[in-house]
C-alpha cells in the first residue's frame, strides 16, 4: 500500500517539474491539428441510391413466382459484382463525359444487396457535392443498360434517387483536435514521468533521505572560491567577519590609541 502512495507521488511530483514541457507539447500539436484539420483535408460528401431487380412483367408473361423471386434475390450478388466493375464504371465515365478517374470512383463506391430482398443500395462518397450525385446517375444509367444485356427479362427499378447532399459527413474536425491534444498530454506526460524514473542523480536531500531511509539533521553548504570571496565581503560589510585585512585595521586602531 505504501509503495503505491509513493508511486504516485513520484508521478504527481514528475508532472509537476515538467508542466512546461508537457503545455509546450499540447500547444504545439494543438496548433499543427487545428492547421492540418482546417487547411489540409477537406469535406467529404455522400450520396446513396437503392433499387430493385426484379422479373420484367409482360403481356406473354404475367405470372410471378416464388421461383422468380428467389431467382432475382440470388442474382442480387452478381449483380452487386457488376456494378463494381472497371467496365462498367469506365463505360459510365465515358457516356456521362465524367472528369474522374475510374479508380477514384471506386475507392468511393460501395454496394450492398440487401437479403432476403430484392433490393440493392448504392453508396458514393467524394470531395464534391454535386459530383457525388452526378457520378452515382450515370452508373446506375450504365448498369441499367448493361443488366439489360446480361438478363433481358429484368425489370431494374430506381427506388431512391441520388440526391444532392447538403452536409459533409467528415471530416470530424473538432474530434481530430480533441484527441490529437489528449494524445500529446498523454504521451508528453508518460515521456516526463519516464524521464524522471530513469534520472537516478542526487539533487535535493530529499534523494538522500529517501536512498538511505534516514532524516538529515543538518548539511554544509558548497564553497568555491568566487563563493568564499563573495561571502567575505558580505560579512566584512555586516562586521560579522575578521579577515587578515581588517584584523590588521583594527590592530593599528589599538596601537594608536595607546
């Protein structure tokens, strides 16, 4: 129980002799967060679509099925595959005259058949709102008029349209500040803490006292020679001090008088 005390004291009085450090090291990556998060990166934007495969209904064939269902439902992963395609994407590109390139379109692409559904949602995000919403028209427009040639008998229904968003979804810039300074508190801290641990030097008598266990009484001040001269001179001027200057003053005085 008593090492813990001591412990924490030591950590308490480690924090205390290096707050200047740890404040430079919270103020300087608070700056250099605040600087990356506000001129560096930028919003980001998304936009999301969902539709639904199903069987094309005509005069010929009115009927539709459990079978057909389930076929469509299994068909969702294929055409999940499709729509993730380079051709496709490229394609869409192409036809929509886009400014973006095809591996830009798919680090932000991402599709999600739902199950047990017939349903299959889209989601675009980028840098640009109405790019977002540009981008995920043309390649559903595309995908249409491919899954048409894969499966001519599928009826492919836009069931929410891309939208245009009106807020960025990140970046989270007061979260970034908030844990980028409690990161440099935390490791400023431990490194001051870590510091001091490994300082084994003898500093105050305090160290002694806490080597050997024992209470100092008393301690003899360190002289140098700049050290005894200017304490002379302190002393003469208090008269609490004889030198061999003023002891010879002061023999003249008595001679003189008698």
């Amino acid at each position: 129980m008593d090492n813990t005390y001591i412990s924490i004291e030591k950590i308490i009085k480690s924090l205390k002799k290096g707050w200047i450090f740890i404040l430079a090291v919270v103020i300087v990556t608070a700056g250099i967060s605040v600087y990356y998060n506000l001129e560096v990166l930028t919003d980001t934007y998304a936009t999301n679509a969902k539709l639904f495969v199903g069987k094309e209904i005509s005069e010929e064939s009115s009927e539709y099925n459990t079978n057909d269902i389930t076929m469509y439902q299994k068909l969702l992963e294929t055409y999940g595959e499709i729509l993730l395609s380079r051709d496709l994407i490229e394609n869409a590109i192409k036809s929509s005259n886009l400014d973006i390139e095809a591996d830009t379109i798919l680090a932000g692409l991402s599709v999600s058949p739902r199950n047990d559904t017939q349903l299959i949602d889209l989601y675009y995000s980028c840098g640009n709102a109405k790019e977002c919403k540009k981008v995920l028209d043309a390649i559903i427009k595309e995908f249409m008029i491919e899954a048409k040639e894969l499966i001519p008998n599928a009826n492919i229904k836009v069931v929410t349209k891309p939208q245009v968003p009106t807020t960025s979804i990140g970046p989270q810039r007061k979260s970034n500040v908030i844990k980028a300074v409690l990161s440099a508190f935390l490791v400023a801290s431990a490194l001051v803490v870590i510091v001091n641990a490994l300082d084994n030097r003898i500093r105050a008598k305090e160290d002694i006292e806490e080597i050997l266990g024992v209470t100092i009484l008393g301690s003899l001040p360190e002289y140098t020679d700049r050290n005894i001269k200017k304490d002379i001179k302190v002393r003469e001027k208090a008269k609490k001090c004889y030198t061999v200057k003023n002891m010879s003053k002061a023999f003249t005085q008595n001679a003189l008088e008698k």
